[in-house]
C-alpha cells in the first residue's frame, strides 16, 4: 500500500501513479482547470489505479448533466476492476462506494459513505472535500459544518493541505450564519495556503452578507492573481464582484463584467449558466436591460430542457427560458420537473416534489401571467433543499417577494423579505421592493 500526502491510501505499487494522483487532488482542493488531464495521466501510468477512476467518475456527477451519467458508470466499472484486481483499501472502497451511490443519483447515501471513511480516517483530505461539495449540491448547510466540526481536532498546522480544511470550515460557518468566525477561519486558511480560492469565496460570501461592499470589491480585486488562475469557478468568483457593483447601482460596470469575466464563453456547465442567469435576471429586476444577451442563454437552456439531474441546474435553464419569452420550451422543462417528482428516482425527485416543481410552476406564472398557487413565504423557506449557497438561492426569494409585491400581497411580501432578512442586512432591494408595493415605510429587517 502506498499513501499520498493528501491522506489517501492506494493498492498501487507505482509511486510515480501516487504523485501524480496528489496533483489531480491538488487541482480538485484549489479549482485549478487541469484535474481531468492530471487524472489521464495518472491512468496512462498506472491504468488500474482505482482512486483515479473513481474521481474520474465523481468529477462528472459533478457537472450534473445526463449525458455525463453514462461515463460516470463506466468509470464506476473501471475502478471495481481494479478493486477486483488488487484487493483494495480502504481509502479506495470508500470512493469506489460513495461513487456508486452518486451514480444511482442517491447523494444523500455517497455523504453517509463519506461520513463513514471521515469518522475512520479524518486526515482524508479529498473524503473532506468531496463531502463538503456534496453537501453544497444538497443544501446540507448544517452537515457541512459539523463535518468540519468533527474532523479538525484531528488536524493541526503541519499536515499537508490544512488550510484547505480550514476554507471549507470557513464557508461552512458562514453559510449557518456565524459570520465573524467564518471571516476569521477564511483568512487563517488564506495564510496557511494562499491559493485557496474557496477560502477566498468564503470570505468574499461574509462581505455580500453584512453588507460591506467596499470592503468586499477591494477583497477580490486584490485576490485577483489567486482566482483568476481557477477553472470556470474564476467566474463565479467574477460573479460575487459583480453583485459588489449592482448593490451600488454600477448597471454599466455589471454588464462589463458579465461580458468580460462572468460569461466570457457561451459554456455548457450548469454553474457558469447559473451565474449569467442570476446576474442578468437580477438586473431586469432593477430594470436594466440586457439587450440580447438572454439569447445565447435560451439556446442553452432550450437543448437542457429535458434534462432534470439536478432542480438547481434546471430551474436556471427554466429562467433562461422565461427571460427569452420561450414559453414552449419552459413549459416542457416543468412537466419534465413534474415527472422527476413523480419519478421516486433518486434525491433529486424529492427536491422536485418538496420546492422544485412549485417554484418552477411560479416561475413559469410569470411569463403566463397566472398568479402562484402556492404559499410564497413556505416556498421560499423551502428553498435550502434546492442546494446552492444562500446568495446564489437568493435570486429565488428575491423573485418570490417580487411576485408577492407585484400582486400587491403584503402580507406574502413581508414574509418572504422577513424569511429574507435572517440571511443578510437590508441591501437596496428592500427598497425595490417597498416601490412596488407603493410603501413608504420598510420593509422587514434583520434582527
């Protein structure tokens, strides 16, 4: 058995597989865009080395796109084999289980299994990473923190990746609302590995959240050199800055950064639609318009309609196509949403029968003109189980008390901006919102 200095056991006998492997690993904890090829080459090296197989297989469940399934179980395959060919460890049985549960679409089960190797193993650094990024797509903001609760007594300043554990600590405070720890953590992580973009992320999330925004622009700006080295996660980081600016109004300034830095390709990936769709969404919001933009967006969501792997992907792609006036294809989009809920497959249909397919149903009201059916205020406290950070959900419950407000509902209105209000200080869409309503008086604050 060889060990990689991440906390990884392997069955390989090929210490140069094992190094190359702690690359691919490396490239997962900083987001840096070469994982996939550091992953090729540790097969050509050693092709039956199963830890690389199996994140292979849960770097495409990741992306949450059907077509990516089928790869994903034939990376399962692979790595079995080499289970089967070599007897195994522990370290490998646990990514080898884990992946099997993310292939049968039971996410919840693969955190249970990650669990299970963090309560053997602590020092495990991609079972930590790979927990907290699961958790992330179900929402578990609870999880995640006692997570990393749990495993950093076993860790201290002289293990290889440290403050890695510490940014995803950091963001796990921050997103239960324990700001000033979560701000102190992220910056102690920063000083123990300087290119952890998360931690960077972390930070960046408690600025938005208490409202700081000068200090949170000169945050990024001088982060720059870190995240801009990231894979696609450089535009989400892009994202956060340019939420800075349009809580200042900056609407010129937005749409620059959009152009040039959150959507600088016409990408595919759910994340990078996620952020354009909010961005551009929001500023329609403050009534700004976007000019065509919505357009290269439609395509997009209009050829992902069919596809319903993950309710936070598929409700961008439904506003996508609510945004464009394609009402045909959004309407295809919830009844496939409506058949996921009815399906039982998986903890996906649970998301869409609990919020997914009501907020896409009130969604989908808006370009039909028919007023929701469903208790706002319930279904925007709903909106945890659809994963995501509380900013990015943020675009939801910022629809819904529009909804309530353009049908003149105070009383919905004021408990959505009430359920709004825990999550962050009053910004300048207390006061949009108050203008539709026609009120004078504020709205809900935070307490």
């Amino acid at each position: 058995m060889l060990a990689d200095r991440f906390g990884g056991q392997h069955s390989s006998d090929d210490p140069a597989a094992v190094v190359l492997f702690e690359e691919a690993v490396l490239g997962v904890l900083a987001h840096r865009p070469y994982v996939a090829q550091a992953l090729e080459r540790v097969l050509a090296t050693d092709a039956s080395f199963t830890a690389a197989h199996a994140l292979k297989g849960l770097a495409a469940i990741v992306l949450a796109r059907g077509e990516l399934l089928a790869p994903a179980a034939a990376a399962l395959h692979s790595a079995r084999l080499g289970l089967a060919a070599r007897g195994g460890t522990a370290g490998e049985q646990y990514l080898v289980d884990t992946l099997a549960q993310a292939v049968e679409g039971r996410l919840e089960q693969a955190v249970i299994r990650l669990d299970a190797r963090l309560a053997c193993a602590p020092e495990d650094l991609l079972a930590i990473k790979l927990a907290h990024s699961f958790r992330f797509m179900l929402g578990d903001t609870a999880g995640m923190l006692g997570t990393s609760n749990a495993i950093l007594p076993a860790w201290s300043a002289s293990q290889a990746g440290y403050g890695f554990v510490l940014g995803c600590h950091a963001f796990a405070l921050e997103e239960n609302g324990e700001l000033a720890a979560a701000e102190t953590v992220g910056r102690a992580a920063l000083h123990h590995q300087p290119d952890d973009a998360w931690a960077l992320h972390a930070v960046a999330h408690v600025h938005e959240v208490t409202g700081h925004i000068q200090r949170g622009i000169a945050w990024l700006e001088a982060a720059r050199p870190v995240w801009t080295r990231c894979n696609n996660f450089s535009f989400h980081m892009a994202w956060h800055l340019a939420l800075f600016h349009l809580e200042q109004g900056c609407h010129d300034l937005v749409l620059d950064l959009y152009d040039a830095e959150v959507r600088p390709q016409p990408t595919d990936d759910f994340r990078d639609v996620a952020n354009a769709v909010s961005l551009l969404w929001r500023l329609e919001q403050e009534g700004v318009h976007v000019g065509d933009r919505w357009e290269e967006l439609r395509t997009i969501a209009r050829r992902r309609r069919r596809d319903t792997t993950l309710m936070f992907a598929a409700l961008h792609y439904l506003m996508a196509l609510v945004a464009a006036g394609d009402t045909t294809a959004a309407g295809e989009l919830v009844e496939e949403i409506g058949t996921r809920a009815r399906s039982g497959a998986g903890s996906q249909s649970e998301v869409a029968a609990t919020v997914g397919l009501a907020l896409a149903e009130t969604i989908l009201g808006l370009a039909r003109h028919r007023p929701a059916r469903t208790a706002l205020d319930r279904l925007a406290r709903a909106t945890p189980r659809l994963g995501g950070s509380n900013a990015q959900r943020d675009v939801f419950v910022r629809t819904l008390a529009m909804i309530a407000a353009d049908h003149g509902d105070r009383a919905s209105c004021d408990q959505v901006m009430a359920y709004r209000a825990r999550l962050r200080r009053e910004d300048r869409f207390v006061g949009l919102v108050a203008n539709r309503l026609g009120l004078a008086e504020a709205l809900p604050r935070a307490s």
